[in-house]
C-alpha cells in the first residue's frame, strides 16, 4: 500500500484548522477541517482525529469486514461525544465542530465513514468519482428541493448540516469499495474541491499516477495558485504497491503539537 498527504494553510487564512492523520500499516486514514473560530477549528479537528484513532487502533485488526462499518460509526461517536464535551467545558470553544472523513483499507476494500463537506473520491480507469455526498445546504437543496445548481446561492456550499461536535444528531454516510488494481483514493478538504473542478483534480492525480507525493504536491500548489482561500489539504492512497517501492513521507501531519501517538 503506498499513501501520501500534503496540508496548507492556504494564502488567507493564518491557521490551519485541517487535521491528517495516516497509519498504513493498520489501514486507518483520517482527514478532519474544523471550524468554530478562534483556536475552535483546530481543537476540533484534533480532538476529533485523535479520537477516532484512539478507537480504532487495535479494533481494526480484530474486525472483520462485516463489522468493520460499525466500528468506523462508534468511531465518529467516539469523536462526536469528544469534541462536544470539550466545548461544553470551555466557553471560548462553544460551538465549534469539524468534518470527519474515515477510511480503513483492509485487504481489498475500503470502509469509509463520511460527515461534513469535505470529500472521498476514488479514481478508478482514469476517472474521477466521488464516493461521499456533501453534507451542506447546497446538496440539501440539489437533492431535496431539487433546485438546479444555477439556482442555489454560491453561500450555500458554506453552510454545513451537521457536523462532528456540533450537530445533535450525527447520521454518518457509511459506504464500502471494493478495490480493483490501480486503483487511488483521495480523501481532501474543502479548500481542494473549492479551488479545482474534479476534471482538474483528475487530471492532476491521473498525471502523477505513480508518485503520490508529487500528486499530493500538485494539488495544493494548484489550489494555491488560484487564490488559496481556505486551508487546503489532501491525503492519498493506493492500496496496490507499483512495481518499485517508491519513497513517502512520515506517516503523521500535525500542525502543532497536540500529542497525537506516532504509529508503532
């Protein structure tokens, strides 16, 4: 299995509140974007991936694939209950929240556990599909008033309906892929996927197929390059090894130092 991520703080913003965090040896991959102003955002996201790890770790290998969707919901609970106790206790981090994205790969599927807006996609034949549905007012109105895009304000993208912390009820999107070879996940924040179109993510990923770091790499300076509004992040995974070992990154990225356990 090879895996890659890159995180930015992007051009405007002065904190980054997206969290990413990988363990490829277990299969566990995490991608959190938080928000609630303030330090609120990044609290969240990294309480909310440390949560979610701390649950896992160790229940992954003992599930198997008819459990493990279950054990991805207890772990969004899990980050759930973490992030809203935390605000309750400190007044100045009341009503902050996070998108949560978690995937497990093991053997020849993915388990994905998904809310918020921030994505999954999965680039199968040299195309692009998305495998999450954004939980915001926009894709409420597509899917539920059947409005058509050219009539849903542009703001709407930004309003989220529900989210790990914040929301009293949380009812996660679980899906489970099977894996074919060549296959590439790609687990991103909202600060890609408003920057570039999928047709331009595709392209980007398809033309770095077999370096994901490069991948990884291209995808942030691009979303930069068009202006950078929000914090940008992007985390990569192939669970096919290519033909030479490639080299990667380190497995964690913190964007401080919040005590989150490196993989053994």
């Amino acid at each position: 299995m090879r895996a890659s991520w890159n995180s930015d703080v992007g051009k405007v913003r002065e904190n980054n509140e997206d969290k990413v965090f990988m363990d490829p040896e277990q299969g566990i991959f995490l991608l959190a974007d938080g928000m609630g102003g303030a330090a609120g955002g990044e609290v969240a996201s990294d309480l909310a991936v440390y949560a979610a790890f701390n649950y896992l770790r160790g229940r992954v290998a003992r599930s198997g694939p008819a459990s493990l969707p279950g054990v991805l919901a207890e772990a969004l609970a899990s980050a759930h209950s973490a992030v809203y106790k935390r605000s309750l206790a400190d007044p100045a981090l009341a009503g902050m929240g996070t998108t949560l994205e978690i995937m497990v790969v093991k053997e020849r599927e993915a388990f994905i556990c998904h809310v918020g807006d921030s994505r999954v996609y999965l680039m199968r034949d040299e195309e692009l599909r998305q495998l999450t549905t954004d939980d915001n007012m926009a894709s409420w109105l597509r899917e539920k008033e059947h409005l058509p895009p050219r009539d849903i304000p542009p703001e709407a993208r930004h309003v989220l309906t529900q989210a790990v912390g914040s929301s009293d009820t949380l009812i996660p999107e679980l899906r489970t892929i099977e894996l074919q070879e060549n296959d590439i996940l790609i687990i991103c924040s909202d600060g890609l996927t408003g920057m570039l179109a999928d047709r331009e993510i595709g392209e980007i990923v398809r033309s770095c197929h077999d370096s994901l770091d490069k991948a990884a790499d291209l995808l942030v300076q691009e979303a930069n390059s068009r202006g950078g509004y929000d914090n940008i992040s992007v985390l990569l995974v192939a669970p096919a090894p290519p033909a030479a070992p490639l080299p990667e990154k380190p497995l964690l990225l913190a964007h401080h130092d919040d005590g989150m356990p490196t993989p053994a």
